[in-house]
C-alpha cells in the first residue's frame, strides 16, 4: 500500500503525463504538413489518416490521465503510444537526444506512463 504522499506525487505524475499529451496533440494540428512529413517518413500510410488518429488518442488520453478517469487503461496506452512515437523518432531521426530531434523525450513520457500504469492504485 503506498502512504499519502507516494499518492500526491503519483497523482502529480498523472496529471502532468496528461498535461505533456496536449502540446504532442496540438503539434499535430497546428503544423499539420510537418506532422504529415513525419508520419510518412516514418512509413505510416495514409500520412493524415494516422496523424489525425494520433491527435485523438492522445486528446483522449489527456482528458483520462488528467481527470482521473481509467487512470490505469489510460496510462499504459500512453505508454504503448509514447513508445511508438520513440521508435518512429529512431527510424526517422536515428538520434536520442530530444533537443537535436531525437527518441529521449518520448521515451522518458512513456516511462512516466508506465510508472502510472504500475503503481496507480
């Protein structure tokens, strides 16, 4: 059983795991012909059709991670989801570190992810 603080902080993790989906979200949207240049560097055919279904999972997921709801579903989809963003980034970018466009920062909010997943009561 985790004490009250292991709690506030996993309810932290939770919430700001929600919070990092939506800018990956609104990318999406708002430079839509980058986020189709990737997704079709990355192989993923139609390019829009996959984009715009990660844009809603990752809304959806938000929405869940943030208020609460199906915190342990929710979490570990983000975690499959984050690490298939990582594995796009290798095989697009070939790189790790995130701030020279590499796999590092997906990677790290799919572990956060899967933190929640584990130990979210």
């Amino acid at each position: 059983m985790l004490n009250t603080h292991a709690l506030t902080a996993l309810d932290a993790l939770r919430i700001i795991c929600g919070l990092f989906l939506i800018p990956h979200a609104l990318g999406k949207f708002t430079a839509q012909d980058a986020a189709f240049g990737f997704f079709r560097a990355a192989g993923f055919k139609p390019a829009p059709f996959f984009a715009f279904t990660a844009m809603a999972i990752e809304c959806i997921l938000a929405v869940c991670l943030i208020s609460g709801f199906f915190v342990r579903p929710a979490a570990w989809w983000a975690c499959i989801h984050l690490a298939i963003a990582a594995a796009a980034v290798v095989k697009v970018e070939k790189k790790w570190l995130w701030h020279i466009g590499g796999c590092e920062y997906p990677f790290f909010w799919s572990l956060c992810c899967a933190i929640v997943g584990y130990y979210y009561p």
